[in-house]
C-alpha cells in the first residue's frame, strides 16, 4: 500500500515544471521533500489535487493501486489523499462545524449517515488536543482567520478526514513557531501503520518536530537525492548549491 508517483509530467501553460517526477510513499511513512525555490515542490502538491491551473502531461500518481490523475479534486479527496489548501480559502455562511461535516460524511460509504452526536463528540475531543476554542466552531471557514487559526483548521480537518495519504505543502511563507508547532503535533499524532505523510518544506526546522523517515531533495522537477533524516541537516549546514554541484557534469 503507497502513494505512488510515476513518470508525472505537469506544466503550467507551456512551460514543463515536473519532469517524470517519480516517488513512492508506502504507508506508515513520513516522507519529506525539500528544495530550493522555484524547483517545483507547490506544483507537484497542487497537481495532485487536480488543481485546474496545473496540466498532468504524462504518468500516474497511484493511492493504493487507482490512479488519480484526471479526477476532479472532490473526488481526489473522498478517494483519501488530503492536502489542506484544496479548500477554499474563505466560504462566508458556512461555519467550520458544518464544513469539516460535509467533508467526513462525503467520505462515509454510500447509504452511511455520520450520527452528528458522535461527530461532535470527536470534534471537540481534536479540538481540545489541538488547544482550540469551542467558539471557533462557529465562525466561517477562514474567515479573518489568523495564521495560526488556519493551520489548526487545516489540521483539524485532517484529523477528523483521517486521510490514507496527507500532503502538507508548508510553502516558504514563514510560519512562526506555534504554526510548526500546531502542524507538527497534528501530524505526529496521527502517523500510524495506516497511513502516509509527505511533508514539504523549503526548511530544515520543521523537520526538527517531525522526524521524517525518508529525506528527498527536489532540484528542477525531480528528485535528485534521497537519504534519511540526516540529510536534512546537511542541507541545512551545506546549502542547495552543494546538491546543484554534485549533479554538475564533470568538467
Ligand atoms: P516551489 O514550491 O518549489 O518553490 P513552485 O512549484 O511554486 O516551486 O514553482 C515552480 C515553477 O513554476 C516556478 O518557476 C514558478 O515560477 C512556476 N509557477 C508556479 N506557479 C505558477 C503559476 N500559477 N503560473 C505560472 N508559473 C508558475
Ligand atoms: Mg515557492
Ligand atoms: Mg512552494
């Protein structure tokens, strides 16, 4: 059982991003990729989301054995891959309670009714481990949300989706060090046997509060080098520039 990325070949507009991009993470692991600026990381999260803007021209990315290249991201979801920034950034009206509901219940077989006292049961219980206010269940979705208040959200809904496979694109947006905290606790609550992490991030740090077991360094739309969690830390002492040497042709 993996999340299984084979030959992908995405691009915005003209331009090729991904270049048979290729990756596996089996269940039970963390895996985390990091690069420099610019090398694609965003592209390959937003793409397999079947984010609109990205084209899949070539391979598969397989959950489980299905291929989930050309489905629409609702689909994607319910098929139990989760990546926070496939939802709306702001949906006035709609308060988080009923948001994170619709979202579970769409993931309940066909005919299965979520019984809402269990569901606010298991609300309140992940949102008394993520330290949220039980006022926050009220407001719409990220509406005047803090950074902070968005990544728990972000995490709630991964704890309440109980995704197969989750991908967390940290961007390089500076999140301060609750943020981390927030996603980090969120994340390693939830690693299991059962279940696949990628984690993104242009920085060493987060991978201080989640210790992944497989480390890839991403370069121009590929992996160029995978190792444990030490090279995370060599990167963070060496820089990029040593990656882009190593794979230079020999002069
Ligand atoms: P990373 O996340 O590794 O910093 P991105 O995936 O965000 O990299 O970007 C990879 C490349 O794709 C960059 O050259 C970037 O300028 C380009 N790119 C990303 N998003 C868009 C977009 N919406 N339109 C045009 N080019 C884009
Ligand atoms: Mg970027
Ligand atoms: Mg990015």
């Amino acid at each position: 059982m993996s999340l299984d990325i084979r030959n992908l070949t995405v691009s915005i507009g003209e331009k090729p991003i991904l270049k048979e991009f290729n990756l596996t993470v089996p269940k039970g692991e963390v895996h985390a990729i990091m690069g420099p600026n610019g090398t694609g990381k965003s592209t390959l999260a937003k793409a397999l989301a079947g984010h609109e803007d990205y084209d899949i021209i070539g391979g598969e990315a397989l959950l489980d054995g299905t291929n989930i290249v050309g489905m629409e991201p609702d689909e994607i979801a319910r098929s139990g891959l989760f990546l926070a920034f496939q939802y709306p950034a702001e949906i006035p009206g709609v308060s988080i309670a009923n948001f994170i509901r619709a979202a579970v219940q769409a993931r309940l077989p066909e005919g299965e009714n979520l019984v809402a006292t269990k569901y606010y049961k298991e609300l309140y219980a992940a949102m008394d481990q993520l330290k949220m206010d039980r006022a926050f269940t009220s407001r719409s979705v990220n509406d005047g949300f803090s950074g902070g208040e968005k990544k728990r959200c972000e995490i709630l809904q991964m704890m309440m989706l109980k995704p197969e496979y989750a991908i967390m694109d940290e961007t390089d947006s500076g999140l301060d060090i609750d943020a981390l905290r927030i996603v980090a606790e969120g994340v390693n609550s939830m690693r299991g046997p059962d279940r696949g992490f990628l984690v993104i991030t242009h920085y060493q740090r987060l991978l201080d509060y989640i210790v992944p077991d497989v480390v890839h360094v991403m370069y121009d739309g590929k992996i160029v080098k995978s190792g444990d969690k030490t090279l995370a830390l060599e990167l963070e002492e060496k820089g990029y520039d040593w990656v882009k040497e190593e794979l230079a042709p020999a002069s």
